[in-house]
C-alpha cells in the first residue's frame, strides 16, 4: 500500500527518494519550484540536464514526459523533471491529458530507479496558470490510480503544496474523494 499524503512546505526541504521539479521543456531552469530546486540542490543538476538535452532531448523535453537527474546537495536521490502543459480553456482536455501524464511519468521513472518515496509540487499550478482546484483533483486522482497499479511499490507518494491556501485546496480535495490524511 502506498500512503499518500498532503503537507504544506519547501519541496527542497523533504527527505524523500525522488523530488519532482516542475521543469519547463528546455531543462535549463526557471523560476518558481524549479528556480527553487536548483539553487538549494547546486550546479550538478543543471549539469546533467544539459547533458540529457545535448544527448536526447536537444528540441526540448515534451510535455507530459519526465527524466531523472541527480538531486545534487537536496536531501534526496534524484530529481526527476517533469514538463506541465500551460493551462488553456480551449484545448482543455488535451492539457489535463498531459498534466495526468507528468504524474504517471514521473511515478513511472521513480520506480524504474528503485525510489520508494516521491515528494511532487503542485505542477503547472504556478506560472503555467492552471486553477489550483482541477490541478489538485487531476494530481491526487492520478496518482492515486497510479499507485494502485504500475508505481505499487511506493511507500509514499507526498504533495508538498506551497502556502496554505494551496494545502488547503488539496486537503478538500483529497477529503471530497475520501481520501485520508
Ligand atoms: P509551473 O510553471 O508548472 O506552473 P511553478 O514553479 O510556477 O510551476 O509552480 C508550481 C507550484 O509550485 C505552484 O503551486 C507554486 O506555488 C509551487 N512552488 C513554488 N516554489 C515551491 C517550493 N519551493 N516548494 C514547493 N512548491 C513550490
């Protein structure tokens, strides 16, 4: 069984086997989550992402797929990079298709590495625009799909939601679909 749980706080900060980065396609860095990550975690990650890109991924990494790297000085294994699609009305259900993806892609390389814990950030809920409400619902209900199949191996899989007005979103959320906390 793999517990899934909800806390408010520093990605940067959680001792767990993989951190997910809300990266963007080029995997050369950002702001927000991703700005955040590879400050506290230190130049050997951007390092490795410019090596994934010059060897696979020169025209970027396309949303919804993920790639892992070191963590560098974080306090955890590896980053694995995900790429959330920026949030647009029109082609709504595209993009939440993708946005499911990130998750299960990132779930998926965590248990190729052997990882037992993921701590993921609220993706594309930041600057890519997505309303905080259907990012929670479309992030909890696939990775709660997910750990009941192919990423069962996880011992826990942690929201680590920035603000409280973002834990507070998740928490309902979470209890709306009878989730336990
Ligand atoms: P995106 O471009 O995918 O929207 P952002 O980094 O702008 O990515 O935001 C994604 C989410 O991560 C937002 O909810 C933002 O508040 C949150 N966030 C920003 N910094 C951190 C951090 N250090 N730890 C956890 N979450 C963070």
């Amino acid at each position: 069984m793999t517990r899934i749980t909800l806390v408010e706080g520093d990605i940067t900060e959680q001792q767990v086997d993989v951190v997910v980065n809300a990266a963007n396609s080029s995997l050369l860095g950002g702001g927000g989550v991703d700005g955040a990550i590879h400050r506290k975690g230190g130049p050997q990650i951007l390092e490795e992402c410019r090596r994934l890109r010059a060897s696979h991924w020169g025209r970027g990494l396309p949303t919804g797929r993920a790639v892992a790297t070191t963590a560098g000085r974080l306090p955890a294994r590896w980053v694995v990079h995900t790429v959330g699609p920026v949030y647009w009305e029109d082609e709504y259900e595209d993009r939440a298709g993708q946005l499911a993806s990130c998750y299960r892609e990132s779930l998926r390389v965590a248990a190729e590495l052997g990882a037992r814990t993921v701590a993921f950030p609220a993706v594309s809920a930041g600057v890519y625009g997505w309303p905080l409400d259907d990012a929670a619902r479309i992030a909890l209900g696939t990775v709660a799909a997910t750990v009941a199949g192919p990423a069962r191996e996880l011992t826990e899989v942690r929201f680590v939601l920035f603000g409280t007005a973002a834990y507070g979103t998740f928490e309902q959320v979470w209890l709306g679909m009878g989730g336990e906390q």
